[in-house]
C-alpha cells in the first residue's frame, strides 16, 4: 500500500484549539467521502432549460433592474430588493415578512437559489421564474398586475432595450407573455446569487486532497460541530449536498400555527397550488419543449405525511441573519441547535424511521455545532456593478 493511501485510510489532524490546548481529530475515510460530497463550491452555473434566457447577460441585467424597481409593485413601492436585501443576506431579517406575504412566513434568503428545483417554503412553485412571477401579482405581496408589468417592459425605452437585446424582439403585445418574460429575466438575474467560498470549502479541499497543514488550519470547534453534523446528529440526512440541502421536505417539529384556528399545512398546500398553476412545468409557458425538466413535477403526490413539512434549506451563508426557520420562530443559531437537542418526538410526525429526534447534546457539544455552522459563511466579495447602459441599436 502507497504511504499516499494510507494517509488517506486515516487522516489525523493536529489543530490548535485555544485555551483547550491541542487537539487529535481522526478523519476515516467514510468521514471523508460524506466531507468530499458537500463540495465542491462554487457548483457549476445552472442552466434552466424551461427558461431560454437562463444565463444571457442581457436578460441577467434586464433582471437586476427589475428586482430594484419599484414600479413593478401596485402602488409603486416596492421592490424585490424590499424584502430581499443585498445586504442582508437577501432576506430583511424579520421573523415575518411585511405584509401577509406567503402566509406570514419569513424571506428566504436567494443566495444560490438557482441551485434548487422547488421553491418557497412550501414548494408551491417548480421554476425560479414561477416563484419570480408570484409576488408580483400578489395582492398581499407586490399587488401589481400583468397589465401594468407589461405597459411598464413596453413604456420604459432601458427596460425595452435590454428586453430586446435578451429575447430579440421588442415586447409584445401579449400581457401575459409579458409578464412571464419578465419573471425569466428576474430568474437569470437571481441565478448569479451565489455564495463565497468558506472556511470550510478549503477544509473539504485540503482534506480531498490529503493536504493536512491546510486542513489543519480549520478550527478544531467547527472540526468537532462537523463530526455532530455528519454523526450523532443526523443533520446530513436532508442538509446535503454543496449547498447543504436535499431540496426537499420536512418536519422538524417547529409550530405551523399561524394565528389561532389557522395554521400553515406547509407542502401539503403547497402542492395543490403548484399543480392549479398556469406558470408551472407542465404549462405552455415552459421553454422546455422536450418536457424532460419536468418529470418531477409530473410525478408529484400529495400525500397526508406532507402536512406540515417545509422546504430544507441549505445552511450556507447562514451567518448572524436571523431569525430561522420558515416563520422566524428560533432567533438564533443557538436557539436552532437547541431546538434539535430537545424536540419533542411526539410533535414530529414521521412515517418509518425517523430522521429527526432529541439529540441531548451538551453546551460544549452544542457551541461546537454552531461553530460548524458558522464556519459554512463568509463575507461575500462586492457585486459587480449592474450593466446600466443598453445600446440605442
Ligand atoms: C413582502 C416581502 C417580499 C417581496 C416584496 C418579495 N418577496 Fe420573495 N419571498 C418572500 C417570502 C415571505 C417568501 C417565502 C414565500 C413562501 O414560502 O411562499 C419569498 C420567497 C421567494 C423566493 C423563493 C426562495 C426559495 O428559497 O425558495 C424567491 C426566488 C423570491 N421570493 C424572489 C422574489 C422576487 C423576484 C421578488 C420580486 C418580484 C420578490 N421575491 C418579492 C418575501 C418577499
Ligand atoms: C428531516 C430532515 C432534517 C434533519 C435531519 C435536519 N434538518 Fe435542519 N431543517 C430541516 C427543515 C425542513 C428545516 C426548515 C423547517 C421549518 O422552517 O419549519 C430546517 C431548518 C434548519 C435550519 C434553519 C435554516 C434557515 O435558514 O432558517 C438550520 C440552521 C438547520 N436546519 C440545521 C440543522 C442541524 C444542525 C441539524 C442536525 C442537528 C439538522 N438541521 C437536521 C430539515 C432537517
């Protein structure tokens, strides 16, 4: 066996751990492949085939100005960018959005978004445009109207610029269309969200690469929070992959009340409004003529398990921008992995084995977990300036 291999079989890593001194983290192989499949970052860029200005520059700046404008919104007061900040990991940082949007439920943040292939809390929608598309015309959202987005795409000599240099002709005389395109172009503008390498990409690297003075350099609290997350807690069941999500659903236990007498069903409404929607896959707005990005949308069932269960979502750039959770009901990073050190099985409804169940974890084990999360942010590099100028031709 080459020293290369078993180097490989076992790595140990000596790292620095503060005031505890020095400390011994044995990485088996297994460990390492499990490491190895949440990478690598940046994933390659998506393509969409049901969106056919899916990565054009001019509809990606046809996009950016749409998002800031305010315009698109009934009363001429909100954008995209109300709700989903730059600056604040595109979220807002309130526990509930303003207005009644989404059934009370908080913004998520866009970073990587493009990545996924249900979108909203619940999934009510299975094309970034789809989603795109929603709270425009929604009157707890935005509470514009088709007819308004598309006067504005056909009035506004830039935004019909750039129309005409992403689709190739001047906007049309169809709303509907209109509006569609514009919810596209918000989509490739929304694909370019994508979150920076971490401390703990260079980890994975280095470890993938049997490099152990580079891997060393990741903190032994983030190597220990990683050994909980792929270990004892489970929590790669359903946060895996790159982006640290299966893209799909579940319960984990938190409150879906709403107000009193109410409550959010989650993915079990969300998917009677996917498949009642004009804008999903398996509509004629979907550029995919061959049909084939829709086979998972063809194939879903509402099923009674689905009641209560919410999207995962990934855990990159999580950071300090709180609250989590699909209505804001933990505050913290603290609060979270408490939640899953004390959830209370019978809250949870699970059908087989279940995936989630109180973990007890101690303080130490617990302030290690959210060192882990931490170390999956970073401060993200400066955004490009937009393309501002669209030729006269
Ligand atoms: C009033 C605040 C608000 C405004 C304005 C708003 N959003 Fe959102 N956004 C939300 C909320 C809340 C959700 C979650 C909705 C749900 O689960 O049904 C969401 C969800 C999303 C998602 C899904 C993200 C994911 O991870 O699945 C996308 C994409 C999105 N919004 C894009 C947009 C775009 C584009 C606009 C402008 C046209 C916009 N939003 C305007 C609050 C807002
Ligand atoms: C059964 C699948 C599953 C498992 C296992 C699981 N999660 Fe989650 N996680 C989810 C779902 C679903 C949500 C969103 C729940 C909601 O909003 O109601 C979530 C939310 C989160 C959030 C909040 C993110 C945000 O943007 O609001 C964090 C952080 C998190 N999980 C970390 C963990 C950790 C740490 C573990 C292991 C201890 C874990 N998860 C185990 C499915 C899971």
């Amino acid at each position: 066996m080459s020293r290369w291999r078993a180097l490989l079989l076992v790595v140990t890593l000596l790292v620095g751990a503060g005031a505890e001194g020095w400390a011994h983290l044995q990485w088996p192989e297994d460990e390492v492949r499990a490491i190895r499949a949440h990478g690598p970052w940046p994933p390659p860029a998506p393509v969409d085939p049901s969106n056919r200005v899916s990565g054009d520059p001019a509809a990606i700046a046809l996009g950016e100005r749409l998002f800031n404008d305010a315009r698109l919104s009934g009363a001429g007061t909100m954008s995209c960018a109300s709700c989903h900040q730059a600056e604040r990991n595109w979220s807002d940082g309130r526990a509930r959005a303003r207005g009644r949007a989404g059934l009370d439920r908080r913004t998520p943040s866009l970073w990587n978004v493009g990545q996924g292939h249900w979108f909203g809390w619940d999934g009510a929608a299975d094309s970034l445009w789809a989603q795109s598309l929603r709270p425009i015309i929604d009157p707890l959202e935005m509470a514009g109207s088709t007819g308004h987005v598309a006067a504005l795409l056909r009035g506004d000599p830039t935004l019909g610029c750039f129309y005409r240099r992403a689709f190739g002709t001047a906007p049309g005389s169809d709303d509907e269309a209109l509006l569609v395109d514009a919810a596209k172009a918000l989509a490739a503008f929304q694909e370019t969200l994508v979150s920076p390498r971490t401390a703990f990409d260079d980890f994975r690297d280095a470890l993938v690469a049997g490099d152990l003075a580079a891997a060393a350099r990741y903190p032994a609290a983030a190597q220990r929070g990683l050994k909980i997350f792929m270990g004892a807690g489970n929590c790669n069941a359903c946060h895996f992959g790159p982006r640290f999500t299966n893209g799909e659903f579940g319960d984990v236990g938190i409150p879906f009340f709403v107000r009193p007498g109410e409550v959010d069903s989650g993915r079990l409404g969300g998917l009677a409004k996917l498949m009642a929607s004009p804008f999903n896959r398996l509509g004629p707005y979907s550029d995919d003529k061959s049909g084939a990005s829709a086979l998972r949308t063809r194939h879903v069932q509402r099923l009674h398990a689905n009641f209560g269960e919410f999207r995962v979502p990934g855990l990159r750039q999580l950071g300090d921008t709180g609250p989590y959770m699909h209505n804001g009901h933990l505050a913290t990073l603290q609060d979270v992995v408490r939640h899953y050190s004390k959830v209370s099985p019978d809250r949870l409804h699970s059908d087989g084995v279940p995936l989630v169940r109180p973990l007890g974890l101690s303080a130490d084990d617990q302030a290690d977990l959210v060192a882990f999360l931490r170390s999956l942010a970073a401060d993200p590099p400066p955004r490009p300036p937009p393309l501002t100028e669209c030729g006269a031709g």
